[in-house]
C-alpha cells in the first residue's frame, strides 16, 4: 500500500544465517496480499537482505527491508570459524532489532500490531507482551526437531550426557527407533552454554507463548508428529512447501544446468548439493569426485568457491562430458527435472522439502542441527533415501548409494514412495487442502 492506505506495521524478524531468511520472506510474501493494509518491515542483517530481496522484483511493495547490527565487534578479526559471525550475531539480539524497531516506530508513528520472527527468537515472547501484540512464530525445519527441542531438560535429564552413543529416544512418543546421536547436537554435546545451544534452549521454554506456530510443511509428510505437535503449542499451522505457493520466480541458470539436462536419460543425473553453508573436508570431495568418475554416473555438482581448488587435479577436465560443476544451480529446477534421479545431500530441510516435490530419492551426508533427525527420517520413516557410507563419504559407500538409487530397484521403489508422499504435498496446499487451511488460520492470527 501507499503510505496513507497502510493501517497496519507488522514486524518480521529474520534469522541471517543459513537458509532462513529466504523461506520467511517466503511467507510474508504470501501473507502480503492476504493483508492488503499492512506493511511488513523485514528486520534482518544488511548481508542477509541483500542476498534474498531481488533488485527487480517490485511486486512486494508493501515489504521493506530493514537492516540491524550484526554484532560484529569493532576492529574485529575473524578466526575462519564459521560459527563465529553466528554467535556476533546472537550477542547482538535483541538489543540490535529492539534499536531498530523503536527507529521505525517513531518514523512512522506506528506501533506494531504483530510480529513475525524466527522461531529462534525465544524474546519475541516478551516483546509480544510489551506491545500486547500476537506473536508467529516461523519454524523453517521439520516437526520432528522442534518438538525435541521443546523436550531438551528432559532428554537432558534422561540420557545423562556424557555417554549418549548406543543410547535411543524410546522414552519420547513418535521417536522409537531414533538414536541420540542422531538428534540436533545442541540438545546433548559439546558447549551447552555457547550462544545456540543456549537461543534453542531457551526458545523450547518459550515457543508454547506464541500465539501460533508456522512451520514449512504439511501435515499429511508425517501424521505420528501432528497429535504430538498440536498439543504443544497453542496453534501449529503446517503451511508449506512454501515453494509450492508462490508465483514462479525468475530463477538464474546462466550455467545452462538446465538446458543440459534436456540432453540426459530420464532419472540419470544425480545432483549434489550441501546448502549454503556446509563445506565437505577435502578427503570426502576427493572420494565423491573418484566415486563420480569411476562410476560413470552423469551429475550436476552445486560446489561453493572455486572448484579447481576443492576437487581433484584434472577431475573437470576428465568429467566434462559426463557432468557439469558451478557454484549455485537452480536446485529447485534441477530436483523437479524429469532427468534427474537422485539428490546427494546434506540434508537441510528446505532441501528435503524440494527433493519430495521434485521426487527425487535422497543419498544422505548430514552435518549439524537438524540434519541427522532428518536424514533418518528420510531412511527409516518415509523410505525414500539412503545414508552414505558409515556417516562420511568414502569412494566405495557413494559408489554403492548411487548404484541403488539410479540402477537398483530399491531405487526404483524409493521414487514410488516418494511419487505418494508428492502427491500429498501438492493435495495440500490445494484450495480445500490442509495447508491452505492453516494457511487461513494464520492470516486471521494476524488480521486480528
Ligand atoms: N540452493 C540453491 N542452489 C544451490 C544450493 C542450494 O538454490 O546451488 C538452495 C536450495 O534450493 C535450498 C537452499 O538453498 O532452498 C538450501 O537450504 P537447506 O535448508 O537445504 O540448507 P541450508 O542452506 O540451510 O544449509
């Protein structure tokens, strides 16, 4: 809206790092049109806005970018360490969005009458009571995480921490059969008083506050988990895959991943990828490039920085006709293009999400957070993917895992599964599906 037609502030409060931010501006752009008098303020760090808001789209006039402070300390060396600017960051909340939202209040002469944010964001509860506002919560992984960091004291208390291998979360309705080692770390290892393990704490304590809960997915990808999540928070509204809702948008392929394709047999092509953040070590790029080279299989590979440095000497050379290396691929094309036939990954959520609506059977390297609880699920609860080797990637467990998805029949079965569960997702945000309801309930959450 023009600036004299807006009746409503909404703030949105964005989480940097990893693939966050893009999947709540996501939301918010399709909340926008379902709140024509609002204007939402997308608080989140320069970098981040920069990277996600798109110079030519201007068909979200009515969301603002706003940048915050990202708590990188004067004169600040960095050490490398990834997690570094993570914890800057998590120092700086929520000094850093309460400055810029009392900034934007008296500009506009508006209060906010809700906020969006995060899930993370365990503050937006006080925050919310101070403006005696509604609070959406935005959980941008799967259900099954969120659930087990609302039971973090407890499976502390249980599993005594110092020895949790061989150790299974029997004890939790909906996790029999999962190990402890396989749940987010920040639950059980290492420093629990370092900044993530303390923001997920202390957002399992607060989450049940919020006035609702979205979460980008839908109810029907696994039923044991909706009873247990419905009953934990006051709304929890699957309302995704959130990439199945919006208008398509102008994806860059000026490598030609897709054109090339076009030239490939149906199910064929495995598409690596690690998201945005995770860097394979050296010696597990060097087994997966031989795997892919003796093997013979065709592949696009989504590689960040520059490939001659991270893969073998003359590994691009000696490939060329077989695959094709760049630096960010339109993954969403790449999984939802009928040659393609299998997706190794580390399994982030939007990733899994994108690989159910593109049908494509998961080879599995997990990480961190919640990528093990979600790699299993993908083996053992849906069976539609394939761990790699014993956790790590080796020649010979690649070889194998690409052997049984692209030419075994378990493979083929797989693809079946998955073909049922993608129906399910796209019956979901139909006009009387589930997702578009909750979709519904959310707009009126905010509406209020
Ligand atoms: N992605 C992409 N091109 C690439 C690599 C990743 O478009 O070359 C996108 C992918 O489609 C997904 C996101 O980046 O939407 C990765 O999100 P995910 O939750 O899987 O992992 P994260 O980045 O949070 O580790």
């Amino acid at each position: 809206p023009g600036d004299e037609n807006v009746k409503k502030l909404i703030a949105v409060l964005a989480f940097p790092f990893a693939t966050h931010a893009s999947p709540l501006l996501s939301l918010v752009q399709r909340l926008s049109p379902a709140v024509p008098e609002a204007r939402f303020i997308f608080f989140n760090t320069a970098k981040s806005n920069n990277a996600i808001f798109l110079e030519d789209d201007k068909r979200w006039d009515s969301i603002r970018p706003y940048n915050v402070s990202d708590g990188t300390p004067e004169n600040y060396v960095s050490s490398g360490s990834p997690m570094e600017p993570i914890e800057n960051f998590a120092k700086a909340t929520p000094e850093n969005f309460r400055t810029a939202m009392e900034t934007v209040v008296e500009e506009t002469g508006m209060g906010f009458s809700c906020i969006i944010t995060d899930a993370f964001y365990w503050f937006a509860a006080d925050m919310a009571q101070e403006l005696q506002a509604p609070w959406v919560a935005f959980w941008t992984a799967g259900p099954r995480s969120v659930l087990l960091h609302l039971d973090t004291d407890l499976i502390r208390g249980i599993l005594k921490l110092s020895r949790i291998d061989g150790k299974m979360l029997d004890f939790l309705p909906g996790f029999s059969g999962i190990c402890a080692t396989d749940i987010p770390p920040e639950i059980t290892c290492g420093d629990l008083n370092s900044p993530m393990p303390r923001m997920l704490h202390k957002m399992g304590l607060m989450l049940p506050k919020a006035t609702a809960v979205a979460i980008n997915s839908f109810e029907e990808i696994d039923t044991a988990m909706v009873n247990l999540t419905n009953s934990r928070f006051k709304k929890f509204l699957n309302i995704g895959p959130l990439v199945l809702t919006l208008p398509d948008l102008k994806i860059s392929d000026s490598e030609g991943c897709l054109q090339w394709l076009d030239k490939q047999k149906q199910e064929s092509v495995a598409y690596i990828s690690f998201g945005s953040t995770v860097m394979p070590p050296p010696h597990e790029l060097e087994a997966l490039a031989e795997a892919l080279e003796t093997s013979g299989f065709h592949f696009i590979w989504s590689i960040r920085g520059n490939p001659e440095e991270k893969l073998p000497k003359g590994f691009l050379e000696r490939t060329k006709d077989k695959g094709i290396v760049v630096s960010w691929a339109p993954q969403l094309k790449i999984l939802q293009h009928e040659a393609t036939g299998a997706f190794i990954t580390h399994c982030g959520w939007n990733s899994v999400l994108e690989s159910i609506v593109g049908g494509v059977p998961m080879i599995c390297r997990a990480f961190f957070g919640d990528q093990r609880l979600n790699m299993r699920t993908i083996e053992n609860v849906w069976g539609v993917g394939t761990g790699i080797g014993d956790g790590e990637i080796t020649k010979d467990g690649a070889m194998k895992a690409l052997e049984l998805v692209l030419s075994s029949e378990e493979g083929q079965y797989m693809r079946q599964k998955l073909e049922d569960i993608r129906k399910l997702a796209f019956d979901a945000v139909q006009s009387h599906g589930s997702s578009t309801a909750n979709f519904e309930t959310l707009t009126a959450v905010i509406t209020k």
